[in-house]
C-alpha cells in the first residue's frame, strides 16, 4: 500500500490530475479522504524534506492538526528554540467564540496550569499571543512564533482536544511519529488510506528540530493518537498501530500523562538560554543544564561557542569540571605541559589520575590538538569503567570501517554506544547513520556526551536528545 515518491515535481502533478480529474464528483472524491472543499492538498519544503501538507485559507496543515510556517522551520517530543519565556502564553479569545467554546478552552487551560509549569495570562500589548478562533477543525501551531498565531477551535468539539492542542502550542509534537518509534509501535500501512493526507498523519519525524524529554513512546500521552483512528483506516474493525511488544494499546485519556507532565517541565526548566549563541542548538538543552549547575561556562562575552572545536586541554577541564573523578593512579608529569601558572595544568592532573585521559607515546600530552570525537566516547568510556558493549552491534552504522583499530580492540566505542553515550548529530540538522569517529569534536558534541555520563552516574534526569544513538 505505500510507496516512495522518486520525483517529487513529477509526483506533485500527477497527484494534481488524479485528484482533480480521475473523479466526475470533485466533492465526492474530496469528502472520501476527509478533505474539505477549499482545501488544496501541496507538497512543500519541510526542514530539507519534501512532504504532503493540506493548505487551507492561506494556512499550511502538517499531520492533520499542525499549522506551519514555511518561512520558521522553526518531543515527551518538544521543540526547544520555540518556548514561551518563563511558562507564560498570552492569548486572546476572538469575539465570535461561543460562550461552550470558551469554557472548553478554560477548561484546557486550566488543566495545563494545574499540571505544568505553563502559565495562561490575557493578552494585553504583547506581540506573541495566541488567537482561540473559530475556524475549521481543530489546529495549533507549534510553539511560540513570536507574533500573533491563531489556533483553530472549531472542530475541538471538547476539552480533551484542546489540551492535545494546546501541547503543539507549548511546543509538542505527535508521540507516535517520534523518530525513534519503529522501536515499539509498528504503523499498519496496510490499514491506512492510500493517499498523501491520510499516510501524513503517521510519518515519522525525522527532520524537524526538537528533543526528546522521555524515554520510549508514552502510551497514555495526550499528543499521540489512539491506535485505530477511524478517519484513516480502511478497516475500521482493525487499528492503524500497534505495539510492538504485543500488549492491548487501550485509548489514551485524553489528560497529561505523568510522563507528559516531566517532559514539560524539564523542557521549560532550561528554556532560558544562558549563552546568547545557543538558542535553538542542537544539544541547547545540556549547555543550558550544564551551565545552570555551574558545571561549564561561557565566554566573557556571554557566547558559548557551541560550534567550536575542543583542544585536549580543554576536554580535560571539562572532565574535572563536570565529572570530578576520584584519582586511581599516579599523575603523569608531561613535559609539555607547565608545572605553574597554566590556566589547565591542575585540571589534566585530575584527569589523568582519574584515569580519563593519558599522553601519548612519546610522553606528551599535546595541549593544543584537537580531540576527535572517538577519542572522547573511549576516554569517557574507559574512565567511567563502561561495559556490555558489542563490537558487531556497530556494524549498523555506515562509517564503522573509520573507527580506528584501537578503539575498536578496546572494545570502548561499543562500551560508549551501549551506554548512549554517542550523538550522531550532523551539520545538515538530520539523523543518520553515521558515527564521524574521527572528526575533531565541537564543544556541543562533548557537552552531549557529558550529559549522557552524568545520566550513567544518576546526577541528571535521563532525557532523550534526539540525536542520541540508542542501541
């Protein structure tokens, strides 16, 4: 039943004669797949990836009920460069709203306020509020735009669907298209109407930024939906999705989940970026966690330089900064490195007699090399004492050939992906395959892996960036 797309110019105008021409009742076809009449269903650019939308009154609608805007590509699943400031979302309730509409949306509201950490206040001046309309369906977009954005309520018939939507309003995705979801839910395609809305609704999110603030799907979200969505199955005696594991997948409540309510809230506890150059990274969350703690900062001029690249002097500081190891052996005197009056000689000795980091064979300890990114997984890996790990469980990744002999011997880089101690983060904002063992490391890309060793000793919450390779 589905299908890949190779042209998507191609693809675009034959889904254009198919859907306006093959059919002698234009609205006949239109009511079949749920589509209304003035709605025109477009392919679009999404973060790099070409999808199937519904444009309806000028608006752009992803998944069914994500209202987006093209020029802001802007998971619990949530989206971290677009929070509200301090929890508090300023709205209005346009003037036609029925008053049964109004008390739905208090109703929302207040269930998110009593939960969370969000906070609902009136609008007065500001220029970033939402706008309850009465509009068709049932649609929100994804957190805060900065500007006034509308959220749809006429087809949110109750309070239930205006907490779901006012999830993608704090910034929430849908639960059932995270990236890593093939892991425990498998979609029935089978089941599933064979058109470009209807498969939409189930595409796995691939592209867009965000993180993840839980582990695993959580069933009894608000944002995911029930497994047989009768709008898009062909048999509606049958579910669109089922857990792997086999166990009932029973409605969801309706109501923020326990796992809904921490992902919210540890969302927002670090919503305030502490380094005027990371809003909207890619690892934005453990900088600002990390820097919070007081466990790493920034520059003087109140960037962090996320981007940069790390020597080996400074990884060593960020060992004894945020790990603060125990010494296990004796220090190294390296003849390349001061005895006095070095900003990181005190950090190296801790380091070493930690046992995290070592010179090289020739007795230097090279302060001003940069450190490759496998360097960093076998260092961490070796200190923390890692193991479980699986040489050929690498063989997923397409680069496995790079990593070098050493740490494939050592069996630490398994030891490091076994514990998820490795991102495989990119410059083009997507996920892939690829470990890119021997690219020098940036200081995002060590303050990730940090992250991930303070989660092995318990300091830190277990969050899910996405970009985590999870075994």
């Amino acid at each position: 039943m589905r299908f890949c797309l190779k042209s998507f110019t191609v693809v675009s105008l034959v889904f254009s004669f198919v859907f306006f021409s093959s059919c002698d009742n234009k609205q006949e076809e239109l009511e079949e797949i749920g589509v209304e009449e003035n709605v025109e269903v477009v392919g679009v650019e999404y973060y790099g990836e070409k999808i199937y939308v519904e444009k309806v009154d000028g608006n752009y609608v992803m998944e069914g009920d994500i209202l987006i805007d093209l020029d802001q590509n802007a998971k619990s699943s949530g989206k971290m460069g677009v929070l509200w400031p301090n929890g508090i979302i300023y709205y209005n309730i346009a003037s036609d709203v029925s008053n049964s509409k109004r008390q739905i949306i208090f109703e929302a509201m207040n269930h998110w306020k009593d939960n969370t950490v969000i906070k609902f206040q009136q609008r007065t001046s500001q220029n970033a509020y939402v706008n309850f309309v009465d509009k068709g369906g049932c649609k929100s977009f994804i957190g805060r735009r900065g500007r006034m954005q509308e959220l749809n309520v006429g087809g949110c018939f109750n309070k239930e669907l205006l907490i779901h939507e006012l999830g993608h309003a704090v910034g929430l995705y849908h639960e059932h298209n995270k990236y890593d979801r093939d892991k425990y839910i498998r979609i029935l395609w089978d089941n599933i109407d064979d058109n470009f809305l209807s498969e939409a609704q189930y595409k796995k999110n691939t592209t867009a930024p965000g993180r993840d603030f839980t582990i695993g799907v959580d069933f009894e979200s608000v944002m995911i939906y029930r497994a047989g969505v009768t709008d898009h199955s062909i048999d509606i005696t049958k579910p669109v999705m089922e857990k792997l594991d086999g166990t009932d997948w029973s409605y969801p409540p309706g109501t923020l989940s326990a796992n809904d309510i921490r992902g919210v809230n540890l969302m927002y506890a670090n919503s305030i970026p502490l380094a005027s150059d990371i809003s909207g990274n890619w690892a934005q969350y453990e900088i600002n966690l990390l820097m919070s703690k007081g466990l790493v900062s920034g520059f003087p001029d109140g960037t962090f330089k996320p981007n940069d690249l790390l020597t080996r002097a400074q990884f060593a500081t960020l060992i004894a900064s945020i790990i603060k190891p125990e010494p296990i052996r004796d220090d190294i005197n390296f003849p390349d490195v001061p005895d006095t009056d070095y900003w990181a000689t005190d950090a190296i000795s801790i380091a070493v007699r930690g046992g995290y980091i070592s010179g090289f064979p020739d007795g230097t300890f090279r302060l001003d090399e940069k450190v490759s990114r496998v360097q960093i997984w076998v260092s961490l890996a070796s200190g923390l004492r890692l193991g479980g790990g699986i040489n050929s469980d690498l063989d997923f990744f397409s680069d496995r050939e790079d990593i070098p002999d050493w740490a494939i011997d050592n069996g630490k880089v398994a030891d490091a992906y076994k514990n998820k101690l490795i991102s495989v983060y990119n410059p083009n904002n997507s996920i892939t395959n690829k470990l890119r063992p021997n690219d020098n490391a940036t200081r995002a890309d060590a303050l990730v892996t940090f992250h991930q060793a303070l989660v092995f000793l318990k300091k830190v919450d277990d969050t899910a960036n996405r970009y985590l390779a999870l075994p």
